[in-house]
C-alpha cells in the first residue's frame, strides 16, 4: 500500500487531503466480475469513484488490482466493488438455504507497516473491528518471494469501505520503514516459478547449484523451532542474542564460487542488502581447505527474513546466469 500525503483530520465524511494507491489480490473470476462485459463495470467505476483502477494481465490465476486517488474516491471505488460482488454472492445463492457469505477483500500491505496495524497486544486490530463491524485479519506469513503481507477484510460493502478507512490512517502514521519488495503473483504453470534458494548445507558445488535451485531448497522462516536434525539437515542456525530477545542469528553456507555475487565489487552489494534489510551481514574469511564461506545474518525476524530474500535472489540470479550449468 503505497501512500502520499498531506492530512488535516481522520473523521470519517471529513476526507483528509490524501492521495493513496492501494493494491489487493484478486482471483481471475472477481477480476471477470469488475470488469463486466466489454470493460462497462470496471468503466463505470472508474467514472462514478473518480479513482483510477488498474488491474495486472491475466498470465496468473491471481491478479493485482490497483485503485489510486484521493481518499473519497479509494472510499468510493471500495464500496462499488464491495457492492457488486455482494449482488454476485446473492444472485449465486438466490435458491439456496445457504446463508449468503460477507464480501472479501484481500489488501496487500508491507510487513513493516503491519505491526502498527495489530498494535500492542492487538489493541488497534481489535479497536477497528468493533468501530466497524469488517472482520480483519493479517497474514502471519509474507506473500512469496515479497516483504508485503495480505490483510482480509471481510463484511458489508460500507463495514469494508470504513475498515479500509481506518487501516489507510494507520498507514499514514507509520510509513513503512526499509526497501519494500512488491508482491507479484506466479504466472501459470508452463512458466517459470523457482522460489527463494537457500544454499546450505556445506557441500554445495558448482556441479549441485542448478538442481538445488529447482528443487526450490526450503526457505526457512525467521523465528521457527527446527527440530535439531533438521536444523543441521538445511545447515541453518538460529539463536536468540544475550539481551535483546527479539533478535536472533541465522548463518549460512555459500560456496566459494558465488560468494562473489553477494559481495559485489568494494562491496557494493553486501552493502545494499544490510541497508534494506537493516541486518547486520558478517561473511566468513576462507578458510584453508573450505570450498565455502560463512554468512552470519543478525537482527529482527523481519530483517532476516529481507536479507535471506535478497541473498538468495542474487544467488538464483548468479545460477541463471551460469549458462554451463548442465547436470
């Protein structure tokens, strides 16, 4: 949820001065329903909302849908989108005894911005669902190969646009804080859809690195407690540090012939990744008779998490690259 602004007040009715883009994962027949034959309904929309409403091409089973404008008019355009798929949902069950389900949407937000919408204990989460009515919940896990998370909303069409309110005001207090790497959906199968590769273990080698990278070698999340086998299995090491619970170590290992494209030249790389991640990256010396090289990742779960995602797209990068690589 990418947000500029300039804001006088947060009353609902009294807009602040805001400009928002706001993105949300659609599914291909939702897109289709939005749409309406020839383009009318999404045209008409965009007309009536006066925001601008985009949405991503169709070589993925889900679709990015992107409204940008002012806020009365993201307000507007949530609440015909709402109101449409709740006509969809009860023309669907009109001779059904099934009650009819509340509309859901799914909004993409960065994970940093995400614990200021819980808030402490889960103060503010729960504060807006009562002023509201919308059910709201956070994903626990980011969305692939991304540092944003999916928030569901799920109600009325008005109980959404005035959910949809409030979680746009705690954007604005809390903007997100590092690099934010965009969700984008997988295409379909026929393409390419190779995950994170973490290269661990201590026997990597050249003749290994393209079979790993399509085995997609589990991504292990920041703060999960491996059993000790499998811990040692994947080569990854997690611990608390003395004093400050809240960060921990992870290390990997990374062969010698790749460490290179995590450095970069003077270092430009590794230095990049510590800035967006906000992790502190400490990489081995070699070691006589090693064919790889220590990387220790320090810092937040989050912040673990970026620089494990940023490392492993240099490395799958780097893989691709290797044009010699023929198992």
């Amino acid at each position: 949820m990418d947000i500029s602004l300039t804001t006088e007040n947060k009353v609902p009715g009294e807009a602040p001065s805001v400009t928002l883009t706001i993105r949300l994962i659609m599914q291909g027949k939702d897109v289709g329903s939005i749409i309406g034959k020839k383009g009318d309904t999404i045209k008409r929309f965009r007309e009536e909302s006066g925001a601008r409403i985009n949405i991503s091409d169709g070589s993925s089973p889900e679709r990015i849908v992107t409204i940008t404008g002012s806020t009365e008019n993201i307000l507007k355009a949530f609440n015909m989108i709402g109101k449409k798929f709740e006509e969809d949902m009860k023309a669907a069950h009109v001779n059904s005894s099934v009650p009819v389900p509340p509309v859901t949407l799914r909004l993409i937000v960065p994970a940093s911005q995400c614990g200021s919408l819980i808030g402490k204990g889960g103060s503010k989460i729960k504060e807006i669902r009562e002023v509201t009515g919308a059910s709201i919940q956070v994903a626990g896990d980011m969305l692939p190969n991304s540092t944003e998370r999916a928030v569901t909303v799920s109600g009325t069409p008005d109980a959404i646009s005035q959910c949809v309110y409030h979680i746009c005001c705690v954007m604005l207090e809390s903007p997100p804080k590092g690099a934010t790497i965009p969700y984008k959906p997988r295409p379909a199968s026929g393409t390419s859809t190779s995950g994170p590769v973490v290269f661990a273990g201590g026997q990597v080698n050249l003749t290994k690195l393209h079979q790993l990278a399509l085995q997609q070698t589990p991504y292990i999340t920041p703060g999960t407690t491996l059993p000790a086998a499998l811990a040692t299995q994947f080569g990854v090491q997690t611990a608390s540090q003395p004093g400050n619970p809240s960060s921990q170590t992870h290390e990997l290992t990374i062969p010698n012939e790749l460490i290179g494209c995590i450095i970069g030249k003077g270092g430009c790389k590794i230095n990049e990744i510590r800035q967006c991640s906000g992790a502190t990256i400490k990489i081995a010396g070699m070691q006589e008779g090693s064919t790889d090289r220590q990387v220790t990742i320090t810092g937040t779960p989050e912040s673990i998490s970026m620089a494990q995602f940023l490392i492993n797209t240099r490395l799958r990068e780097e893989v691709s690259g290797m044009g010699g690589l023929v198992l």
